[in-house]
C-alpha cells in the first residue's frame, strides 16, 4: 500500500517537474528570441535605407526635376525582377501621396 502511494507521488512529481521544465523551456526560448529580434533590428538593411533616402530626397526636393518626380532613380539599381516591383509599387504609393 505504501509502495502503491509512493508510486502515486513519485508519477504527480515527475508529472508537475515535466510541467515546470517546459515553462521554463518557453520563458527561455522567449528570451533568446526577444533577444534576436533586437539584435535584428540593429542590423541596416540596404533596401530600407535607400527607400528612406529616395523618400528624403523627394520629400526635400533635392536632385533634379525628374529625379525628384521619380525617387527611385536615387536608389541603386537591384537586379531581381521581384525587387524591382516591390520598388514601383513603393514608388506609386509615394507618387500617389504627393499629390
């Protein structure tokens, strides 16, 4: 009867030990990936960084009168065709705005 409870007891434990062991495994996942996600935010990203000087640029009237109508065309050449979408429709987007 006594080995009957202790088995009992030992199986809640080992079950509430599983518990807890799996909170923590959670809490610690969510610190290391808060920690990335900050981390990530301080590395530059290329396309970001021309998007905002095109829309400075455009926004401050600087370059010419066609640069200034067309904020891409302060921006890098990028060689894929999905690039070059995704940066005409910023491009209308901001055109669209200005007006």
């Amino acid at each position: 009867m006594e080995d009957d409870l202790r088995i009992g007891l030992d199986e809640d434990f080992d079950e509430e030990k599983k518990k807890l062991m799996e909170i923590q495994k959670a809490r610690i996942h969510d610190i290391v990936h808060g920690g990335f996600i900050a981390l990530k935010s301080l590395i530059p990203n290329p396309i970001k960084a021309s998007i905002r000087k095109a829309i400075r640029d455009h926004l401050n009237g600087k370059g010419t009168e066609s640069s200034s109508a067309d904020p891409t065309k302060s921006m890098k050449a990028l060689e894929t065709k999905e690039t070059e979408n995704k940066i005409n429709t910023l491009q209308q987007n901001i055109n669209n705005l200005c007006k």
